[in-house]
C-alpha cells in the first residue's frame, strides 16, 4: 500500500514538473517568437521594396539601388521562417515571387538573373548580369520548398 502512495506521489510529482516546464517554456517560446517577428519586420521595413513585385534591395557603393538572386533567396526563406514565428508573410513572400518570376533568364530557362540595378526608375539587368547564379538560384528554391 505504501509503494502505491510513493509512486503515485511521484507521478504527480513529475506530472507538475512538466507542467511547470512547458508552461514556462511556452511563455519562453512566445517572447522569442514575438521577437523575431519584431525583427523581421524591422528587416523588411529597411530592406524590402518594390510594389506589386518585391525585392530585397542593396546598394553598389555609389548610392545605385540593387537586387541580387541571393538576397531574393534569403528574402523568400526570411519571410517563410517569419511565417513559421506568427508573421503574416504570404503577401510579401507572393511579392517576393512575382519579382523572381519577372527576372528570370527566360521562361525556357527559370533561373534568376543574378542582379538588378534601378535604371530609369526600373529594376533592369544588362550583359552579364542577365546570367544566373547558383546560391541565389538554390536559395530561391529552398524557399519555394519551405512553404
């Protein structure tokens, strides 16, 4: 009879402890989740622009706004993680989409053009620059695949 009440002492015992546990983990989880979005959003308020296609902007040194692929890639993979977090995304993600699907090689060839540079107003590739690269190309990818 008193190894029931020792076991069930100790049930209970673990029982609470893992409620205590996850509850403080969840109230943990939450925080960083908020914080995350928080800083995503932060993100994309300085880095992300363009209207109905959006682009993860930099700048080449002499003041020229750019895109390269792999900012479109990590854009796209932020916004999925973001998501994940409790961001509302889907519209920037589509954005961000819609801006790879305008720049691609050719529609017989959907790789990204690797960069993009303002000119007249326009995010435009000349030359070289309408060839592909790899890490944004993979990047790209990995994002659509974590939707």
């Amino acid at each position: 009879m008193q190894r029931k009440g020792i076991w069930g002492s100790l049930t209970l015992i673990v029982l609470v402890s893992g409620l205590a546990w996850g509850l403080t983990n969840l109230h943990t989880s939450q925080a960083q989740a908020s914080r995350a979005v928080t800083t995503y959003k932060q993100w994309q308020k300085a880095y992300v622009a363009g209207k109905s296609q959006k682009y993860v902007k930099a700048n080449n040194g002499q003041g020229a706004t750019t895109a390269f692929s792999e900012g479109q890639g990590y854009g796209m993979l932020a916004a999925v993680l973001a998501a994940k977090k409790g961001a509302n995304t889907r519209t920037t993600f589509n954005q961000l989409y819609k801006y790879y699907r305008a720049h691609r090689i050719s529609s017989g060839l959907p790789l990204m053009q690797w960069k993009q540079t303002k000119r007249a107003g326009k995010m435009t590739s000349v030359g070289s620059e309408k060839n592909s690269a790899t890490d944004g190309d993979l990047d790209i990818a990995y994002g659509r695949l974590q939707i």
